[in-house]
C-alpha cells in the first residue's frame, strides 16, 4: 500500500503466539470456485516465508509444500486457517469454500475475521453469490478489499474486471472501489497475449518488477506514465472524498498537491472504516520463484490497512440467564469469552475446535464453561458443561505447532474439547457467558438414509452425532411419521460429503433411499361401519360387536370419539376399549397405510357377552368397524403444504414464479426489497419441493434464497393421489 521495499518475513513454520491485538489480523478470503483464494493463500505464504517454494496446480487441486494443510478434497469444502507473519504482524487467513452448498464454513469464516478479501478471477467476473455475500458483509460494515487473480488467463482483463467490480459491489458509490495498481504488461507472446510482469503503484508512481521472480522497485519510465494519470486522478479524488479532513477537497480541486503520505493514511483510514474497497492484483509465483506477483501489495494493504481486532465490535454477550453483559473491546487481562467456529476430527488427535478469542486470554490445561444455544431442529443439543482445554495449537501443513497461549483477538486450534460444538462459548468456569450465534443456513435438501447393513446399523447412531457435532449446517431428524432417518442438507455436494466422511470417517456405510413426505388420509364423506369379532375356540372365546358412525372434520381437528351408546348394549369398561381400537387402526392408516386424520368417529350401537366379552375383543371390533367405514366412502389423501418465500432477484423473478406454478403452487404475493430483489411468497406442496434447493439454485445462477415451513395438509389431486397409491401397493 505504501509501495516500500519488502518486510521482513516471518520464520518458516514459527508457530507465533501474537502478544497484543494490534498485532492481529484476521482476514477471510471469499470467491466462488476456482477465483483462486487456495492459490493466492500459498502464494501470500511463499510470500510472508511460512513455506519455501511456490505450489502447482495439478488434477483440479493445489499441490504444494503447504497442501499439508488439509487432504484437497476437505480443502475444497472447509474452513482453513492459515497463519503467517508479515511486518511483525500475525496474519489469520481464513480460506473458505467456493461452492454455495459449503455457505455455513464461508459463515463461520466471517463470524471469524475483521476483514474480508473478495477474490475474483481476471477471465471469470463476478456471480451472483459472490455479490451476496458483499452485501452481507456490507450489512455488518466489514471492510472489504478485491484482488483480481489469474492475470496470466488469455482472457484475463484488469481494467475491464476493476470496472466489473466497481459496478459490481460499489452500489451507489462505484468510486469507492477504485484499484491501487495498474498492471505492467511485457512482451507479447506468439498467441498474441502479453503477460503481466510487474506493477505500477497509482499513489506513488513507482514501478513494481516481477520478471525475475522477485519485487525490484524503480522510476516508471515514460512509455508507463500515460497509464497512471487518468487512473490516479480518480483514485485521488476518491479518497479525498472518504477523508476526515473536509478541507482536503478543496485544496485538491484548487490545484494544490496532496502529499502522498497523507493520501495514504486517509487510504488506510477509509479501509479499515470500510468505506473505501481498494482493487488489487495478484498472481502466483512460478516454479522456483520466491514472490508471487501482487502478494507483497496485499500483505501491505493487510497490515496497513485492515483493522486490528480492537477495532471491531464483539458479537454481544450475556450471562447464561439472558442478562446483558458488557465486555472490554478486545481485552486480553479481561474474562475468558471464545468461540469455538469449526469442529473437525482428526484419526490420531480426535476432535479439534478452531477458536477465535474475543476477551481474555485462552491457555492450555485450563478449565472452562463451554455454553452452547442448542440447536434441537438439527440434532445439536444445549451445553452448560465444564471442560479441561487441551493443547492449544496453530495449524501448519498436517501437523499442529504448539501454543503457549492466544490472547483476545487471535485464533487458534485447541484440542480434546469432547463437548464442545461449533458455535458454542467458552468462558470463564466461574463466570460463564453465552455469545449471540451467527446465522447458520437452513438446510432444505432432504436425504433419507438407512444402514447398509446390522454392522453398519449399530455404528450409524454414534456416528450420525459426530458429523452433525462438526456441522450445524447439517440437520438430523428421526421422521416419527414416515420412520425414515433423514439428514438435511444445503446441497447434493454438501449431501455427498457428508456421506463420505460417515464412511471414510466413523466407519458406517449407509444407502440412500426415496424421501418420503408425510402423507395422511381422511374421508370425503359420512359413513358407517360395523365390527364384529366373535370367536370360540374352547374356554373363553371373543366377542365383540360395534357400531360406529365416521364423518368428516376441518383440517386440524384431528381424530374425535363420540360415545352414543345407550341402554348399555356397550359396557361402560368397553367403551375406552372401543376408542384405543378406533385410534390404533386410524395411526395405521385405512387405504393407503397413511394416518387417518380430521373425522369424527361415533359409537353408536354393539353387543358383548357375559363371559367372552375382553378389552382386546373390543379393539379389535373398533379397529374393524373403522375398515368397513372407510370401504363404504371415497377416501381422500392428504399432502402436506409449505409455506416458500423465496428472495430472488428482479431478472430472476418470471422464470421463479412460473417454476412455482409447474409445481403446484399458489403464489400469494410478491414485495420489493432493497438491493434490486424481490420476495416472492407462495404455496407449494411439499412433494414437489423436495430438490428445490438444487433446482432454485440453477435457474437464479445462484442468486435465490428460499425458506419453508409446514402450513398444512390439504386434499392431494386424485391423479397423484390415485400414482401415490399404486406406488405403494408396488412396493409392498
């Protein structure tokens, strides 16, 4: 950002214990995949000397000495801490996912840092998920700052992707993203493209060479300067125009020239404040190179210009009773107050909580109060529990460097916390808090599962709680209405990891099989029904007889019994007996094998015996009448409807709705909300919804978000109703 000469690298492989806050800096790295965020964390590595030489791309994946961090594939769909030291200063990067069905490890990276480095690629553009996570960002007033990455694309183009970005994130204020650097082109190649080789700084007017693998400043010659003066003019006046010092605009506009050091402080000011978002390049290093190009520029704009965990707020804190508690900002002598935003399991370690520190300082072999909200919907329970913290780490490769402690404000990894689960609190033992949780997704992608086998089956329990400890994306629900064992996911690759590390993992092979919704039945009209069970087989034989009444009932209403009997013809005692059968045969279903719901059932008439009257002879004869009812009318199949908003943008709108209208559902409305979307709500049958989360996310490009909940059961129409049925005469 100053454009000076290179800092000092930290020590390979140091595993630092930062001493203060201001020497702090926690930085997630967002993009879609394949922007290059894992390429440009091992070049900014190579870079702050935490490795010794550059990676490669190879099979879709980054192989390099820093590939240790983590296997690719979990590197590809997890949160990744990568710490390195520039200038003094302890940088955590935090690389998360590109896939949209990862959003929850892109959530707790945010919950995490101070700041964000949006990467983009030079021959990609911007999407749309990418944008909605600026404006989340935006919402909280994180600063933010872009670095445009393969530069080395044939199709790559800088000034047209500054120009993307600007339109892209800056709203109604495109000179608040504005790049520092102008890339510096060499000659051009037999394909007729011209690699870039260095770097013009725009405030400084210096001249910035990769070429040979390392950072040599020098004058930018004449052929340069044309390049610089329309750019830096405007790079000027937009950060004269984010300035705390009103008089600076207009000594600029009356002619007089602003010092550079004070145009680069009112920079780093602005940055740190997020109201100014600086466009950078970087490219990684080649083989055998000790700097990629770019990377000493973001190291710069990190420690210079991102803010130190001072000056971010704390999510807010109260006591375990819901008392509001106010905590020193970032204070190391303070209480204990930590939360734990990634759970992992490692074979030889066991489970691995990675912390970030908001007040106090955490240190191995103490005992703290781990509180957690609980989550019961996705099979997280509530935590108020002690725990003896292990041994506090930094991760580097697939070894863990020892701690000896983490002041407010750092990061790191902490083992052996049996109990504690992503999002949960730890804090002072004899003091314990509870943070505000982060929003976590809602996952809507429904995948029914069942053990593959007895051995499988005795492991799926134990290890169904381990993936969902590790994930509260990750919703677990025992359907007491269809039996199925269902796992809620945000999507088919967050579905197919999650399989994978059950068998990989914890050993349990598991089958996917149809998801069923929760059918139910009812009659379309009043009829009657007689039961008769008589039997004699020697001693006591069984007799029973009933006569009922079935009508129908509103939606809700349930099953209700009347009792008309008179003149005894039913014993008092059998009457409850009469009920239970009633009820036993209704949860069992009459045509379909579906509950029996919203009629009235009432007793009218019967006869019993002396001796073989029974409670069991009478269930059975209720459970009988019940049947013969239901053959004398038309019997209607209840689906269930959800209730779907869905937040889409305005170019997306036609194609959402009339989606909605293939599948059954009603639109009730529609409103406009800020940022150019429109919420869309309607109601859908939850049969048609099931890979929703999938289909929304192909037709908006990634742009849409939807919820759901249950409104109600309503009559199914009889062609589906008339498939479900021989659907599941088939498979009976």
């Amino acid at each position: 950002m100053g454009d000076k000469a290179n800092a000092h690298p930290g020590a390979a492989g140091r595993a630092t214990a930062a001493d203060h806050p201001t020497s702090v800096r926690n930085v997630v790295l967002v993009g879609h995949s394949g922007s290059g965020k894992t390429t440009l964390v091992e070049a900014l590595a190579l870079t702050a000397g935490a490795v010794n030489r550059a990676g490669r791309v190879e099979d879709g994946g980054t192989v390099s000495d820093y590939d240790e961090i983590e296997h690719r594939q979990h590197r590809s769909v997890q949160l990744s801490l990568v710490p390195v030291e520039w200038d003094g200063i302890k940088i955590n990067l935090l690389d998360t996912p590109g896939y949209a069905d990862f959003v929850g490890e892109l959530r707790a990276g945010l919950r995490a840092a101070d700041a964000a480095l949006f990467v983009v690629s030079a021959s990609d553009g911007v999407d749309g998920s990418t944008r909605m996570v600026w404006d989340e960002c935006a919402a909280v007033g994180m600063p933010r700052a872009i670095v445009v990455t393969h530069l080395e694309a044939a199709r790559a183009n800088y000034e047209e992707m500054t120009r993307i970005c600007a339109e892209a994130f800056g709203g109604d204020d495109p000179d608040a993203v504005l790049p520092l650097y102008l890339p510096l082109h060499g000659r051009p190649g037999p394909d007729g493209h011209a690699p870039v080789t260095g770097l013009i700084g725009l405030l400084t007017q210096k001249l910035f060479d990769y070429s040979t693998g390392e950072r040599k400043e020098s004058e930018p010659g004449g052929d340069e300067l044309p390049l610089i003066d329309e750019a830096r003019n405007r790079l000027i006046e937009g950060i004269i125009a984010e300035s705390e010092d009103e008089t600076l605009m207009d000594r600029y506009l009356g002619g007089e020239q602003i010092d550079v050091n004070t145009l680069i402080e009112d920079l780093e000011r602005a940055v740190a404040r997020g109201t100014f978002f600086p466009v950078l390049a970087a490219a990684p290093a080649a083989e055998g190179a000790r700097q990629g190009l770019g990377t000493v520029e973001v190291l710069e704009l990190i420690t210079r210009g991102f803010p130190t965990p001072l000056e971010r707020p704390a999510p807010a804190v109260t006591t375990l009773d819901g008392r509001p508690r106010e905590l020193k900002p970032c204070d190391p002598d303070s209480p204990l107050v930590a939360e734990v935003v990634k759970t992992a399991s490692d074979p030889y370690v066991g489970r691995i909580s990675l912390v970030r520190v908001f007040s106090g300082t955490l240190r191995p072999d103490e005992t703290v109060h781990v509180s957690g909200h609980g989550m019961e919907d996705r099979g997280h329970e509530d935590h108020d529990v002690d725990e003896r913290v292990g041994a506090l780490s930094a991760p580097f490769g697939k070894q863990q460097r020892t701690l000896s402690h983490c002041i407010a404000g750092d990061l790191a990894c902490v083992a052996k916390l049996s109990r504690a689960e992503t999002g949960d609190t730890l804090s002072s033992k004899d003091d314990p808090l509870l943070m505000e949780p982060w929003q976590m997704p809602d996952p809507l992608l429904p995948l029914a599962i069942q053990a593959h086998s007895k051995a499988d089956e005795d492991k799926l329990s134990q290890g169904l709680a381990r993936l969902v400890a590790e994930d509260p994306t990750m919703r677990l629900e025992q359907n007491q209405a269809t039996h199925q064992v269902v796992l809620w996911a945000l999507g088919e690759a967050h579905a197919d990891v999650a399989l994978e590390r059950l068998r990989s993992r914890y050993g349990v092979q598991v089958d996917v099989v149809p998801y069923k919704v929760s059918l139910r039945e009812t009659f379309a009209g009043r009829a009657a029904g007689r039961g008769r069970h008589v039997k004699q087989s020697g001693g006591h034989g069984q007799y029973a007889i009933c006569e009922i009444e079935v009508e129908p009932l509103p939606g809700g209403s349930g099953i209700e019994f009347v009792d008309k009997v008179v003149g005894g013809a039913v014993p008092r005692q059998f009457i409850p007996s009469v009920e239970k059968g009633v009820r036993a045969q209704a949860a069992k279903g009459v045509a379909a094998g579906h509950p029996l719901v919203d009629v009235r059932v009432t007793l009218l008439d019967g006869k019993a015996h002396s001796v073989d009257s029974s409670d069991a002879a009478f269930q059975t004869a209720g459970a009988l009448a019940l049947r013969e009812a239901a053959g004398e009318t038309k019997i209607h199949l209840l689906e269930p409807v959800a209730e779907v908003s869905v937040l889409v943008g305005d170019d997306y709108v036609g194609a959402v709705m009339s989606d909605l209208s293939g599948r059954r559902g009603r639109v009730l409305g529609t409103e406009q909300t800020s940022g150019g979307r429109t919420l869309i709500k309607a109601e859908v049958p939850e049969i048609e919804i099931g890979r929703y989360a999938i289909d929304l996310r192909s037709l908006s490009h990634g742009t849409a978000r939807f919820s759901r909940r249950y409104a109600r059961h309503e009559p199914m129409p009889q062609q589906i109703a008339e498939r479900v049925r021989e659907e599941a005469r088939a498979a009976s």
